[in-house]
C-alpha cells in the first residue's frame, strides 16, 4: 500500500489492509518532508526529503469461525 495519508489512532484509522490465512512478510517505509514559518509568516518548503525504514516482519495470519452448538445435546 502506497499512500499520503498519516492515518490516525483506532478507532478513528483510515488506512486498513485485509489478510487471508497465511504467512506474510511486511515491512515499512516513510519519507519525511517539512516545512516551516518564522513568526507566523507564510509557510516555506524544507528542502529534501529523509526515508525511515523499518525492517521486515514475518507474521501468520489465522482464521476462527464459529459454529452455534445446541448446549443441551
């Protein structure tokens, strides 16, 4: 997933991904920019651009379904 948006803390996120039962390897990457104001003028640009990245992580994904049983068989 590519995306500019920082997304946000749950339960308000705004970037999600589903998973189908398996193993994946994820990792992350951000490019930081900025800018800035002096004494409340008008914005400006910091030059360049930095990169984090995180290593990757391996996960497995499972899945439960449910089954209604009778309590009283």
């Amino acid at each position: 997933i590519t995306t500019t948006d920082p997304g946000a803390p749950y339960p308000d996120h705004s970037i999600e991904h589903s998973y189908r039962s398996g193993t994946y390897t994820a990792s992350l990457t951000v490019t930081w920019g900025a800018t800035f104001t002096v004494d409340g003028g008008a914005a400006a640009d910091v030059p360049g651009t930095t990169t984090t990245e995180g290593p990757p992580v391996t996960f497995a994904v499972l899945q439960a379904r449910t089954v209604l049983t009778n309590p009283y068989d």
